[in-house]
C-alpha cells in the first residue's frame, strides 16, 4: 500500500513487539496524509486510516534479477554482500537499512519491519553467478544490509540454501545475525569453518524480536564448541543509551567464545532520524535532547555525517571517549582478529557427466 494512502498519527505510545510507532514517509512520497488529533479521539471510534496498534507482518515472495551487490567501501571491510530479503521483521529502529524501504514506495517506519519481500529464487541466482565467466571470487558479506536469520527463515529457509550453494562452490562468506536461529545451520557451517571458508559475528541488543541477549551468548558458545570463528559486534553505540554497555558486552561475549570485537556508532541517514526521534521521546523523553546533543557533537554538528572514514565512528572529544574504552577493553580482554576467509578453494562444480559448464 502506497504511503499515500495511510495516515500518520502522532505516535502516544510504543507498539509492543515493533520498533517504529508510525509510518514515517518515505523521501520519494509525493503526498502524505497525516492525522491530527482534534480532542475528539476519545469520545469517537478511531478512523479507520489510523495505523493499526499491532500491524501484522506480511510476506511478498519476489524473483531476484540479480543477487550479489557489490561496494566500493573503506569502511565496511566487504565489496560483495547477498540478502535473502528486504526489510527485517527484528524491528531494530536504529537500522540504516531502513531508508531502502523508501524505494519500494513502503514507509521506512512500520512498512519496514511488516513488509517484507523473501527472494525466493536468491540461491538459484547465485549459482548462477557463481558459475557466470569471468566472476572473480571474493567473500561475500550475508545478511548484512537486513539479517539473514530474521523470523520467517524459520519459514522461508533461503539464508540456508545460500549456505548450501557456498558449500558447493567453495566460497568463503561472512555472517552478522543478531538471532541465535543461527544455531540451526551448524551442520553446514562447521565444515566450512574447518576449510576457512565461514565466519559469524553476532551483534549486541535492542531489538523487539530478535533473540534475547541470554540467547545470542549460548548460540555464540555453541558456535565456538563447533569450531566456527565467531565474533561480537556492539551495534550501534549509542551515548547516554547503551555506550556504558560496551565493557559488559565484550567480557560476556569473550566468556562465550567470541574471537573478535568490533563496534559501530550510531548511523541516522535519510528518515532514520525522525524514526529514531520518535522512538526517543517515546522510551527515553528525560534523555531526548541530550542523546541528540551527544549524537550531533560527534558528526560535525549534524544528525549524520556520511563520510569515508568517519561515518561509523564519529569524531570528536565524545567519539573519542567511546573509541578509547572499546579498544582498552578489547585489549584487556585478549581479543584477536577473525582468521583469513579462504577464496583459493572456490572451484565452478561440473554439470552431471563431467562435461564441465559451457556458460
């Protein structure tokens, strides 16, 4: 349904089990219809245009053109990422993803977490990749725009296909999850893990349905007891919320097995910041104007600075605070780096009868 078809009320109170309260419009929205309150909302029946207290989540299945995207990035550590869907049912309402809602006509509010798209085809297009001339292997971030682990792969299973045509290839990849549904795929993941081909990063909380943290940290054991490379990321960081977390967060996941740390500062491009703005002074109205204060200090006076080199750590006296504590307890704590992901053992498999593939 068009954003122009729904009305945006003022958001009273958080939606249990979601991270948005409303359906803020996309940045390509040519018309909007917002809903005022007139004094009259609690004498007459709600409209029907007024957002629904408990959206539910719907499924469009969709057939990818394409399935590996690729970057130029300094910052993200990977130039080829794979997403079995778009948008994310974990509600994480600080996601920068969720501006790509907007593109799809869908509210980078609500719309994202309850109008998902499942590719359905995503493992047959990436066979085909694999096996197109000239493709030149590099790992492949998975799930890393929207979380390839997210409820309906429960349902859906296309983040395990994937891992199973990586397997055929012998393709290294990387995942960051922040549900420990993970755990169903270490029958797969553990041999990659042995041939280098795999590693996991789990990332720390705020999120409506994802895992609960408990859980990330057993599936991170279980992980580690399986001989997979597994990680933590504490994402986003962010100050007078959750930033005097970070110490915790390093020496529960160390404790678990985690190899590796890593973190991000909180990112606000395009709508993200009025739905972070609502999610603020709905959970945390004492605090409002400070954490914007703290947020914008470290991007240059702006809600966000999109620069190379700076977007996922910030600058300033606070950005520095924030950097100096992660590595001291990084330090401290032993952490190391994830081992080398392995691209010499990618190999096209032959079609049936050993005649090799012509295209």
């Amino acid at each position: 349904m068009s954003m122009a078809t729904k009305a945006r009320a003022v958001p009273q109170a958080p939606i249990k089990g979601r991270g948005a309260a409303s359906y803020v419009p996309g940045r390509y929205e040519k018309a909007t219809v917002h809903a005022e309150d007139d004094g009259w909302d609690s004498l007459q029946a709600r409209d029907e245009t007024d957002p629904a207290p408990h959206p539910d989540t719907r499924v469009h299945e969709e057939a990818a053109r394409s399935i590996v995207s690729r970057n130029a990035s300094p910052d993200v550590g990977f130039s080829q990422s794979v997403n079995p869907y778009r948008g994310c049912e974990h509600g994480c309402v600080y996601c920068f993803a969720r501006p790509s809602h907007a593109y799809l006509d869908l509210s980078p509010g609500l719309d994202f977490e309850t109008r998902l798209f499942a590719k359905t085809n995503a493992a047959e297009r990436l066979r085909a990749e694999f096996s197109r001339k000239g493709y030149r292997c590099a790992p492949i971030a998975l799930g890393i725009n929207t979380d390839a682990y997210q409820p309906i792969e429960r349902r859906y299973r296309i983040t395990r296909a994937l891992i199973e045509v990586m397997a055929e290839f012998g393709h290294p990849f990387s995942l960051l999850t922040k549900n420990a549904l993970v755990t169903r795929d270490i029958d797969l993941l553990a041999p990659l893990a042995a041939q280098g081909l795999v590693t996991v990063h789990l990332s720390a909380r705020m999120e409506p349905r994802a895992a609960a943290p408990h859980a990330r940290l057993r599936a991170m054991a279980e992980l580690a007891d399986a001989g997979i490379p597994v990680g933590v990321m504490a994402a986003p960081v962010i100050p007078a919320i959750n930033d005097h977390e970070i110490e915790a967060i390093l020496e529960a996941a160390r404790d678990a097995g985690a190899r590796s740390a890593g973190y991000v500062l909180l990112r606000l491009p395009h709508e993200l910041k009025d739905i972070w703005r609502e999610w603020l002074q709905l959970h945390h109205p004492d605090r409002a104007a400070h954490v914007m204060s703290l947020v914008q200090q470290m991007r240059g006076g702006r809600d966000y600075d999109s620069a190379f080199g700076t977007r996922m750590r910030g600058q300033g006296p606070f950005a520095d605070l924030i950097r100096a504590r992660f590595e001291r307890a990084r330090r401290r704590l032993g952490y190391g780096r994830m081992p080398p992901l392995d691209c010499g053992r990618f190999r096209v498999p032959t079609a049936p009868g050993g005649q090799g593939q012509l295209f």
